[in-house]
C-alpha cells in the first residue's frame, strides 16, 4: 500500500498474487495486490525445471548492439499466470508445446512476467542469467518513485551497477548455448 516498487520472482509471484490455484492445504498466504490467477508448480516439479529463450517485451528496452531482441529464462518449479484482469501489462508468455496443452487444460499460452503499477512479477530467475534487463527495468521503476520519471522501459544504465564477475553457474552462459563443443 505504500506505493513503493515491489519485484515477485517465482514463489514471489504467488506472493503478490491475488488468487492462486493448486496450493496446499493451509499453504501460504497471499499478500496480494497483483491482479493475477497463479497456478503453483504449473510446469511441474523440480525435476522438471528447464530454461528457454522467449522474446524480448518493449519494456525490458532496446537492444544493444549485438544483443538479441529476446532473452533466456530459468523456470525452476515456477508458477504460471493463468489469468490476467484489465490493467495488468504481460511483459512475457510462455507458448506450451503442442504435447503439453492437454495437460494444461488445453491452454495455448501463459503470462510469465507481468506488471501492475508498481508491481513486477516473474515466474522465471532473471538473477540466474548474464541478462541484467529486468533488474534495470526494476531499477527504474524505484527511480521512478523517487524522481517521478518514466519507468516504463529499461533504458537509464546509469541506475545501477552491475559488476561484472565470473560466472559461477556457467550452465546459465550465453556463450554456453552458442558453442555446441561444451558439455554440461
């Protein structure tokens, strides 16, 4: 209620959400404020976590040079939205395989990243990539609340500083998807 941003990455998406499905009996308790349907575990357990490569919204900004217009997420046991009420902007769907729509109730697509005001939410671990676009999208969101500027793209590098370091999950690594000679 403060008004203040606020960023739900996987279990903190179901946080924010205003109602969720398949949650357990006395399970956790929404915060809400996000005027979202979650579905807990929707691409199933752990076992079945996986990363892939979807486009790039307009907010996360334009692309720098040599930069694709797109970006990898790491679903780990994560949420989807299952259902988004007027003046919730989706910034990101995930398309399901053909093979798995059925067990989905036949839905073609989920919302996996979405904003409302000053609430960011991802079913995916951006913190879990090189990719550092929707940190600053999120950077300049709180910008915003202080400046009263524009948040509405990722755009201000100035905002924060993201050292450089090396990786410890080189798994995540661009580099690893585009040079086939490296095994895992």
């Amino acid at each position: 209620s403060s008004g203040r941003p606020i960023w739900g990455t996987c279990a903190g998406l179901i946080f924010l959400a205003e109602s969720a499905e398949g949650m357990k009996e006395g399970g956790q308790v929404l915060l809400g404020g996000l005027h979202v349907t979650v579905q807990r575990n929707f691409f199933g357990s752990q076992i079945d976590s996986f990363e892939c490569t979807l486009p790039a919204s307009s907010a996360l900004g334009s692309c720098k040079e040599g930069e694709a217009p797109e970006f990898r997420a790491v679903f780990i046991r994560a949420p989807g939205i299952t259902a988004v009420r007027e003046g919730v902007e989706v910034l990101a769907e995930y398309f399901l395989p053909e093979a798995d729509r059925a067990g989905a109730g036949g839905i073609e697509k989920v919302a996996v990243a979405v904003r409302e005001g000053h609430l960011l939410a991802t079913a995916f671990h951006p913190e879990l990539t090189e990719d550092t676009r929707w940190h600053q999208l999120f950077a300049n969101m709180c910008k915003s609340i202080k400046f009263g500027e524009d948040s509405s793209k990722a755009t201000d590098e100035k905002i924060i500083h993201i050292p450089q370091r090396p990786l410890d999950l080189p798994v995540f690594s661009q580099h690893h998807f585009s040079d086939p000679s490296r095994s895992v």
